[in-house]
C-alpha cells in the first residue's frame, strides 16, 4: 500500500515551548505513530533521513504519522535537557497525537537516541500499544525500565554499525521477551543503502492493513 504524503506543518505545546512538527493524517482506526529523532547535540533532527524512512513506512501503511524536534533543535523552543526533558516531550507529543487521533491504536518509533527518549515516555504512558527502536543506544543510556513491559518491542540494528554496537544491542533485545530483533548484517548506523531492507524489518511484525 502507498499513499501520498501531504505533511501539515506545525506546533505542538511541549513542556519547556513550542515543538516543531510534521503531521501525516492516516486511514481512520489505523495505528497513529509518533517518531523520535537522534541525539539533537549531534545533528538529530526530525529530518534525519532514518527517521524520514521510518515515517514514510509507516505512512505507506495508511498511519497517522508524527514526527517532531525536541526542545531547542531547528523551530523547537527550549534547549537541551540531559534526556530527562526530551522524554517529557515525547509525553508532550504521545498526548497531542492521542488527542488528534483518539479511535487509533498509538505507537511510538524511534531512531538511536531517539529510541531512549522515546521508549522511556511510552513506559509511562499505558496508551501507547506497540513500541519499535531502530540502533538503540542502549550502549550510551540505561533502559532498564523496559523490564516487565509486555507491550510488543520491534528491534532492527544494522550488524556494521560503526556507532552503537551490534552485540550489545542484539543482547539487550534476548533479555525483553517482547522483544522481535531483526539484523540488517551489512547496514552501518545510518542504513546507508540498506533503508528498504529496514523499514521491511521494521514492519516486518504487523499484518497489512486491510
């Protein structure tokens, strides 16, 4: 399935201002999926080019899609938060997308450290159904709070991935009996030349809409 992508253009309150967004409507009672970008010190934005292919998968599926920058990245307001602010943003982004969507089922993606901002606001929000993580850091930040979560965790790492490492990433996923973990064994961190083989990972554990 594809589907043309018209991205709105917006604001969405978050706890220290204004967040910049890109909103995709989906298909009603499709899932709604917010997507979270890698580490804003090191040129993360919701441009990233993984966290654009992670969007557009999605939407090709018929989802509503949200994809943000955190606090002080590009148009966003507020500035750097140690991890702890950038989760309360994605809290921020979970109960805008709720809001717009309310029939859908929500889920929550993201990309290295998006992964752990993102993953740690949907502990603490029961609504978000299904979870996916592409290059966890798990190497940099402690996600240790996904122990007893039995919310459906969908885990893609490239096996050349020259910033987070495959065996640790791979190690974590076996420890989360909810977890699905999916190699791409030649893919760097960034997917270069192997973006279709992820994103078909990444949706590689949900049917087709009908």
């Amino acid at each position: 399935m594809s589907t043309a992508h018209h991205h709105q253009r917006l604001f969405i309150d978050g706890p220290a201002g204004r967040l910049e967004a890109l909103f995709q409507p989906g298909r009603l009672l499709l899932p709604a999926v917010v997507v979270c970008h890698p580490h804003p010190l090191y040129g993360g934005t919701m441009r990233n080019k993984v966290v654009y292919w992670i969007a557009r998968a999605f939407e090709d599926r018929g989802c509503s899609v949200l994809r943000f920058n955190f606090r002080g990245v590009e148009r966003s307001e507020g500035a750097w938060a140690d991890g702890e602010g950038e989760c309360e943003d994605v809290l921020a982004a979970l109960r805008w997308l709720a809001g717009r969507a309310p029939q859908s089922p929500l889920w929550l993606a993201g990309f290295s450290f998006g992964c752990y901002a993102g993953l740690r606001a949907a502990a603490l929000d029961a609504r978000v159904e299904r979870m996916f993580a592409v290059a966890p850091a798990v190497h940099l930040y402690d996600f240790s709070f996904l122990r007893g979560d039995h919310r459906p965790l969908t885990v893609v790492q490239g096996g050349a991935d020259e910033i987070v490492p495959f065996a640790a990433v791979r190690q974590w996923a076996h420890t989360l009996p909810q977890a699905h973990f999916h190699a791409v064994p030649d893919a760097g961190h960034f997917f270069d030349g192997y973006m279709e083989q992820m994103t078909r990972l990444l949706l590689s554990d949900i049917p087709e809409p009908a």
